[in-house]
C-alpha cells in the first residue's frame, strides 16, 4: 500500500513539471521562448495576443523577460517525447489494471457451491482452477507435467486447440509460420516441414522483438533528429527573407524613385517564395510527424509485449504487429535552406552601378526571380541526409548584365 502510494505521489510529481503553466495541462504541442521557459502554442500564443493587444513589449508571462518586438517560437521536440512516453506509461499502468480486474472474472471450474476465482488453466485436463484446487491438481504425480497457463480473458481452450485434430496445439511450423499440434507434423499437412516447439518459437520470436524494437527506436530518433533539422530549416528561411527584405529595402530607397515599382515586385517576389517553401516545410514536417508517431504507436505495442508470458498470445499477437510494421515507411525528407544574405562587396558594386542598373532592371529581375526559387530544394532517402545548396546572392552577387 506504501509502495502505491509513493509510485503515485511520484507519478503526480513528474505530471506537474509536464504541465504548462498556463492551462496546468499536460503539454500540448510544447513551444520554448528564448528565456528557456515552455508553454502549450495555443497557451503562449493567447497570452501574447492579449499582450499585444495592451501595446505592451511582449514578456514571459513567468519570469517577466522581455522578449522583443520579434518573437519566434521554437518547437520543443525532447520535451514533447517526453510528454508522449509519460502518456504512454499512465495508459499502460491503466490497462495494467484494467487487465487484472478482468482476470479475476474467470471462474473456477472444479467449484461446486461458490465459485471461486480461476489463478491458471491446465489446458491437458481442460479445466480452469482456483488456488485450492490448483494446489491439489499440482499435489498428484501424474499431473505435475500438465501444462499450466494464465488465465486470459478472449483466449478460450478451443483457440489453442487444432481445428482438423482437435489436439492442443504444442507446436510451430516455421514453413508456414502457423502453430500446429503434434499430428499435423507426422500425419498432417505439415510434414516433412521445419517444425519446433512453441516454447522454441517464443524464445525465437521474442529475440526478433527485441531487435525490432531496437530498429523502431533507431527509426524514430532518426525522425525526431530530421524535424529538428527542418525546423532549423524553417527559421532560416525567415531570417533568409528578414535579411533579404531590409538589404533590399536600403537599397532601393537609394536608387529613390526611378526603382519604386521594381522594389515592390522583388519584395513581392520573395514573400511569395517564403509562403511556397514555408508551405512545403509543413507538408514534410506534417508527413514525417505522423511517420513518428506510427513508429510510436509500434514502439508502445512491441513494448507492451515484451509482459506477455503466453506464448500462444505473444506469437499470435506478435505477428499481426510484424506485418503491420513492415508495411509502414520510415523513409525521411531533408530539407536545407542556407543562411542568405548580401556581402558588402555587392552593396558597395551596386551603389556604384546604380545608373546601368537601372537601365537593365528587367533583365536583372527575372534572374533574381529565377534565384530565389531555387534556393531551397528537398530531397529524400531511408537514411537521414542533408545537401548543401549554393548562396545565389552569395556566389553570384547581383550579376545582372
């Protein structure tokens, strides 16, 4: 009682530092401020709309530090794993005990008056029995190698019996990867084939577990390391079109009114690009979101199995999980998009060339326009991978002649 006790003050304690201090919820969607303090996005978000609203610098709402007139929140993907294996753990202890109330529900079969509760099945007698009686079959010498098993709620004798033989199914056949009994390997349909025990088929299988959960894991790190990736993606991508916009916004107000209209196209033509790359920053991002949290899903199963002392269950169950993961795509997009902005060597050859510039400000712009949209390419791979692209700006500095 004092060990549930303290597991549940313990689990109340770590629920509370995954908590936003805003809605005192678990996370959702956890986003960090440059202060270091996290928040849900919705959370933060509304709190620095009514900031805005009062006119006021935005701050953090818990340590009060200003942030600045441009705030940019950063996804917190280590804390939001965290929040999801936290979920994940309560559901499981939930389902834990939802299990063992439902185990209780068996009766014994061996009770005359009052039912008592059944603790194993002895699938040779085909009985279900209680501690008592349990005791007594297990006291007789002819019945101490009677196979014993939990008691399953869902899993009844005749699931563990053979359709054709109606003999217990004691064996596996790694041909056709099915569980048998005894007279399908010698007189069956299965012989001549590679067949073992089932106790053999669950050690086999579950060396198999432990390597797919190990390549799950490896997957989704993978995953949780390339959203990291395209995040940096993104907010270089808005400091790219912040640094371009103010360059440029100098520079035209030199050239004065002769290069008004031209100055509003390429601004244009760099927020236009902003919204197509940023568009496709969230289509990979979204698509290799759900890529992680499948792999969770799988990961939380294959874990949850790892209890599963019945080896008829385990194989069972094991195999419809197997089949499912191999039908799912790990498969990661990369996306780079490089710092970008002017050298000082272009700025000072632009000042100086203001007049045949503006003479071929046509031509210049639609290979600006050209630039831009290629500086961000994607590519794709089963393995994390990352490209470097070239700075158009950088290697080639307005050369527009």
């Amino acid at each position: 009682m004092a060990e549930a006790k303290e597991e549940f003050s313990k689990a109340a304690d770590l629920e509370d530092e995954l908590s936003c201090p805003v809605c005192l919820c678990l996370y959702r969607n956890p986003v960090s401020l440059t202060c270091g303090h996290s928040f849900c996005k919705e959370c933060i978000q509304k709190a620095l709309n009514a900031q805005q609203q009062s006119k006021t610098t935005y701050f953090c709402p818990m340590c009060k530090v200003e942030l600045g007139p441009f705030l940019e929140l950063h996804k917190n993907f280590q804390l939001c794993s965290i929040v999801e294996t936290f979920k994940a753990t309560v559901s499981k202890g939930k389902q834990g005990k939802e299990k063992g109330t439902q185990k209780k529900m068996v009766p014994c079969d061996f009770c005359l008056e009052q039912s008592q509760t059944a603790v194993k099945i002895c699938l040779t007698c085909e009985a279900s029995l209680c501690q008592a009686h349990l005791t007594k079959h297990n006291a007789k010498i002819l019945q101490r190698d009677h196979v014993l098993v939990e008691v399953t709620v869902g899993c009844s004798l005749e699931d563990r019996k053979c359709c054709e033989h109606s003999k217990l199914l004691e064996c596996y056949c790694e041909d056709d990867e099915t569980y048998i009994c005894v007279l399908c390997s010698i007189t069956g349909s299965h012989k001549g084939h590679s067949v073992i025990t089932m106790k053999e088929a669950y050690d086999q299988e579950l060396a198999v577990l432990s390597e797919t959960v190990k390549s799950i894991r490896e997957n989704r790190s993978a995953l949780n390391k390339a959203l990291e990736e395209l995040q940096k993606s993104e907010n270089q991508l808005k400091i790219n079109t912040k640094t371009l916009t103010t360059q440029l916004s100098n520079l035209f107000k030199e050239i004065k009114t002769e290069v008004e209209q031209k100055e509003k196209q390429i601004l244009c033509d760099i927020q236009s690009n902003e919204k197509k790359q940023q568009a496709d920053l969230l289509k990979v991002k979204k698509q290799m979101e759900e890529q992680r949290d499948k792999a969770t899903q799988s990961l939380q199963e294959l874990q949850m199995m790892r209890g599963q002392t019945d080896s008829f269950l385990f194989l069972r169950e094991f195999k419809s999980v197997k089949d499912r993961i191999k039908n799912q795509d790990f498969s990661i997009d990369s996306i780079d998009v490089l710092a970008t902005q002017l050298s000082q060597i272009t700025i000072a050859h632009i000042r100086s060339e203001t007049q045949t510039y503006i003479s071929s400000l046509d031509s210049m712009m639609e290979e600006v326009h050209s630039e831009i949209i290629n500086q961000m390419q994607q590519t794709r791979a089963t393995q994390s991978t990352s490209l470097s692209f070239a700075d158009p700006f950088l290697y080639h500095p307005f050369q527009w002649k």
